[in-house]
C-alpha cells in the first residue's frame, strides 16, 4: 500500500503560508512609557496577564472576523444560486483583499494614548491583516487538503496567489496599421507596446466570449486547407516554421483556417510572444483562426515553478506589468471553446473523453467553461472530496473490521498513482482503501450517492470538463481507468466509438501528449477506419530536451476531396525538429518596464 501523507504534507507545494512578521511595540504604538522602576514594576506584574490577554485577543478577533466576514475558504455558492450570482460572489471575494488594503498602510502616530495593549494590539492585527502580511483568519489547522502529482494541481482553492482577474480595459479596437505593426513585432520575436498587449489581449476576450463551447467550422472549399496545430507550448520557432510551410491565416477562396488545439504556453521560455502572435492573428482573420483551450491554459498550471509562465517568461517579456497583463491572460483563458468540429464530421479537442456513457455534444454545450478548470472537484479519480459513496459489497478494513454492504461513507483521499481510494465509512475509525473505476456506472465497490439529478449532472459537466482538456488514450482494455497524471481517464477506442457514433462524427483530433514524429494514430476499427489520433507541434519539448535528437513536431492538414470524407484525407505534415533557442532568449533585451 502507497505511504500515506500526514494532514500537514497534503498541502505540498500548492499551499505556501505567508510568514507571520513579529510585531514590535514602539512608543507609536503603546503610548508614553513610563520610566525606571515603575515602568519595572508595571512590567513584571502584567506580563503573564499580557500574554494570555493577548492570546485570548486573537482568539476573539478570529470569531468575529469569521463571523463578520464569513469563511474566506467557502467558495462554493449555494445549489440554488444562479451562475451569474456565483460569479459575482467570487468576484467580490477576489476584490475584498484590494479594499481592504487601501484604509490603512501605516499604524497613526497619534490618537493611541487612551486605547489599552489589547485594544492597540488588535489595531495592529488588522494592520497586518489590511496589507496581506499575515492572516489570522487561516491557522495550520484550517490549510485545505490539496495533492499533487507530476502534472495535475488538485488544490481545493484556486491559488494562494491573489491573480485576481483583471477587469478587461476600456476597448479600443486597433486599427489595422496597428495590428500590421504588432504582427510584424510578433513574428520577430519582438514583444509589442504593453498598452497594444492589453488591447490585443482584450480583443481576444471579446471575440471568444461571443463563441460557444463548440465551435462549428464548416467543411472547407474546394482550394481551401485547415491545419490543426497540437502543442505548441512557448516553442517560438516551431509556430514560425508552420507559418513558413504552410502560409499564414487567410480566409476566402483558396485561403487556409488554423485550429490552435490547446496548451499555448508554459515549459516553453516564448509562451507570451507565442500566445500575443496567435491572439493577433485570430483578430486579423476572425473566421480563419480557432482556439481550444488546453490543460496549461489553467492558472493552477501557469503558477506551477517548473512551467514558468507566470513568474518567469511574463516578467521577462511585461516587467512591471506582468502580473497584471497575466491577469488579462488568465481572463482570456476562461473564454476559450473547448470543442470545435469541422465540417460536422471531425471533433477537434485537446485532452480526451470521460468515461461516462453517453456524452454528446450538448453536454459539452453544457458546461460553464469561464472559470478555472475544477480539478478539486475531481481530485479522488474524478470525485471530489467527501463525496457521498455507500457499500456494494461488504468490505474489510486494514485492521479487519468488517464493513457491510450498505454502510454509508465518504470518499476522504487518493492513494498515489494507484488508482485506489481511501474511504471513511460510518461506525468505523479505521479507512477501507478500494479500486476506483472513474465513472458512477463502473464502480464495482462503492455506489455514488447524490441528492438529486441536478447534482448528478453537475459532477457530470466537471468530469467532462476535465476529461475534455486532460484525458489520454490507451490501446488495451486493462488500461483503462482513471488517468494516473491525478486528472482525465484513460479511455479505449470503445469509448471514442461510442462518442462518434452518438454524435455522428468520423474522426476524433486531440493532441496534449508528445509523440516521438509528432503525430500517432490511437485508435482504429475494421468498419470505421481511423477513430482517434494525436497531434503535437513542439519539438525538442520540453525546452530543447534531447536536443538534436528530441521528438519531432507536426500538423495535420484537412481539405476537401470529391468522393471522399473529410477525415479520409487528412494527412500529417511531414516532421520537424527545430532547435530550441536557449541563447535567443539569455540576449533577449529585458522589458524596459522591469
């Protein structure tokens, strides 16, 4: 059985406790002072009283803070509200530590003479609290459960870090010079203006809010071409070369369509460049450039150290303004479509399928999608925490306490990379550990429990929106089951011809995995041929990795043929490798904004 972590190690990395700053008293602070014996004295009558008063103080802040405030930790709107409340809920949450930053910066050097040590100590309290020093609101004890693997961040809060979204800037559409101009930057490698960085940004927000989950991409015409680009991942060169052997984004007659599938930036040193160019192309040829959101377009991924978005390349290209411009990013990540299908024949996504029967498209439609990507609501091999589960057959706990069928219980925690699970049933202290399965309709230990078909649906639409952006697929039945990266499924090609055959599709497009020539064929049968591929477009990935001989990178080109589907003539482009610039990068002149 996999080492279990102790309630202090769950956290990891992903829960950073701000450090708690000693608190000084200075004569600003505790008034005039007495001198020479009597200020002796006075001290050495007080000082067991002033410790226990002050602790009893903090006691007592923390009770009316929690009941003032409410639970800074509950994030979760009630079932009944709207997703326009729950929203706005949030949003004024993410607020509040703004507001109150702005009262009070210093403690006041006069007014203090007549308040007590306790009334001044709890000034100080909430002076450290207003500028986010140190918050008496969460102790130890109160960290949320969170665990993490090589891939998925399964924290119950979003982030420690206060990336709130940026309010998107008053729009001003750029002209077309404008945009020429910022193209021309861009493909130089050459970071535009940082206020045509927000705009660009911003424009893009715009365009996609207005898209649906599934965006619908009609069959090309005769002459036309439609490349879908895999990963790309900050890998500037591999996007210049694709636009050198391909041409850029044209629409009309004749003219060629891009589908970017996913994972933009992160690893790669050149994600803000390679994410500015693909946004600027996208306004230039609105109907001639698609999006998808991938697992790394996720702040729970950017914020991770070994992918660097956030507190490296953004600084590097924006200085001053990157947590603010990543803001607009993460906005902007929100918006993306997660599905588009071509020509009603081929589904385009990142990641892969859930392992819940009969998804279709309208459930895809379904999801909210403008809000980070709820791993925590999946986080026990696509269950949240805690949930409701009840006994199929009788069970024995670790010390043999015999567990029937029927008992009630509750999901409590993953077990590593086993696929197990450790649940808490009623009447027994000790954990039973069981096989997860990864969807109610296959469990074979445990029965999911919901209060109602609404609750049903909801962990639903998060398990497909999970699956949608992280799921990979397997060759062999046995394999099958919850994804061992902590996130998605491992799904068979049973699965991807149920999806077709429900949806009416022919092929299903993803990418989100390297592949040593950059595109792999998954999944076939003797009646419908070709089901299931992969397409990656970073090479050397991650970041020069077995540079000269990484893995190479592809595309894979769609036209129209008479006589013949649209998924019989795909094809993938022939195979590249281009070197990773380390050098490029060390002499890039830093923003003059740092």
């Amino acid at each position: 059985m996999a080492e279990r972590k102790s309630p202090a190690g769950r956290g990891g990395d992903s829960k950073k406790k701000s450090p708690k700053l000693p608190i000084t008293p200075t004569k600003a602070a505790i008034g005039s002072q007495t001198t020479g014996d009597d200020n002796t004295e006075s001290s050495g009558k007080t000082s067991s009283k002033g410790a226990s008063s002050r602790q009893s103080s903090r006691q007592s802040s923390r009770q009316s803070s929690r009941s003032s405030r409410g639970s800074r930790g509950s994030r979760t709107a009630s079932p009944q509200s709207s997703p326009k409340l729950r929203d706005d809920q949030d949003h004024s949450e993410r607020l509040a530590p703004r507001a109150r930053r702005v009262s009070l910066k210093v403690l006041p050097s006069e007014g203090l003479e007549g308040l007590g040590e306790e009334e001044i100590f709890l000034m100080i309290l909430d002076l450290l609290e207003r500028n986010d020093e140190f918050n008496s609101l969460h102790s130890d004890e109160e960290s949320t459960y969170s665990e993490s693997d090589e891939e998925a961040e399964m924290g119950e809060s979003e982030s420690d870090e206060d990336y709130s979204d940026e309010g998107v800037p008053d729009h001003r559409p750029l002209s077309d010079w404008e945009l020429e101009a910022a193209w021309n930057e861009l493909r130089n490698r050459k970071v535009p203006p940082l206020d045509v960085c927000k705009q660009i940004i911003s424009s893009a927000i715009r365009l996609h809010e207005k898209e649906q989950n599934v965006v619908f991409v009609p069959k090309p015409e005769a002459g036309e071409r439609i490349i879908v680009v895999g990963d790309l991942h900050g890998h500037f060169s591999d996007l210049m070369h694709i636009f050198t052997e391909h041409g850029e984004p044209q629409a009309g007659p004749g003219g060629i369509k891009y589908i970017f599938n996913g994972d933009f930036v992160d690893r790669g040193a050149w994600g803000p460049e390679v994410l500015l160019a693909i946004y600027c192309l996208k306004i230039r040829c609105p109907d001639a450039v698609f999006l998808n959101r991938g697992n790394h377009e996720d702040q729970a991924q950017n914020l991770k150290p070994d992918n660097g978005f956030v507190h490296g390349h953004c600084t590097r290209a924006f200085g001053a303004e990157a947590q603010r411009i990543y803001s607009l990013c993460k906005t902007s990540f929100k918006q993306l479509p997660l599905c588009h299908v071509i020509g009603n024949e081929v589904a385009v996504i990142h990641g892969g399928l859930p392992l819940d029967c009969g998804i279709k498209l309208s459930l895809i439609k379904a999801i909210d999608r403008r809000h980070h990507v709820p791993l925590h609501q999946c986080c026990i091999w696509g269950y949240p925490r805690f949930q409701k589960v009840v006994a199929c057959r009788d069970l024995v706990t670790d010390e043999g306490e015999q567990v029937w069928k029927g008992t009630k219980g509750k999901l409590t925690e993953r077990v590593g990379k086993s696929q197990i699970a450790a649940v808490r049933f009623e009447g027994h202290d000790d954990e039973v550990y069981v096989r997860i399965s990864g969807a109610p309709e296959l469990e074979k230990d445990l029965e999911i429990v919901y209060s109602s078909k609404q609750e049903r649906k909801k962990h639903l639409l998060n398990r497909l929106f999970v699956a949608l952006l992280w799921s990979d697929p397997v060759a062999s039945k046995e394999s099958v089951g919850p994804n061992k990266r902590g996130a998605g499924s491992y799904f068979d090609a049973r699965t991807t011809q149920e999806f077709l055959r429900l949806n009416k599709l022919s092929l299903l497009l993803r990418s989100h995995e390297k592949r040593s020539k950059g595109f792999l064929e998954e999944h076939q049968s003797s009646r419908m041929g070709l089901m299931a591929a992969t397409v990656f477009s970073a090479s050397n990935y991650p970041t020069g990795a077995g540079e000269p001989c990484g893995n190479k990178a592809a595309v894979v080109v769609l036209r129209q043929e008479d006589g013949k589907t649209l998924a019989s003539t795909m094809v993938s482009s022939t195979p590249w490798r281009e070197a990773y610039d380390d050098i490029a990068y060390t002499l890039q002149t830093v923003s003059p904004e740092m």
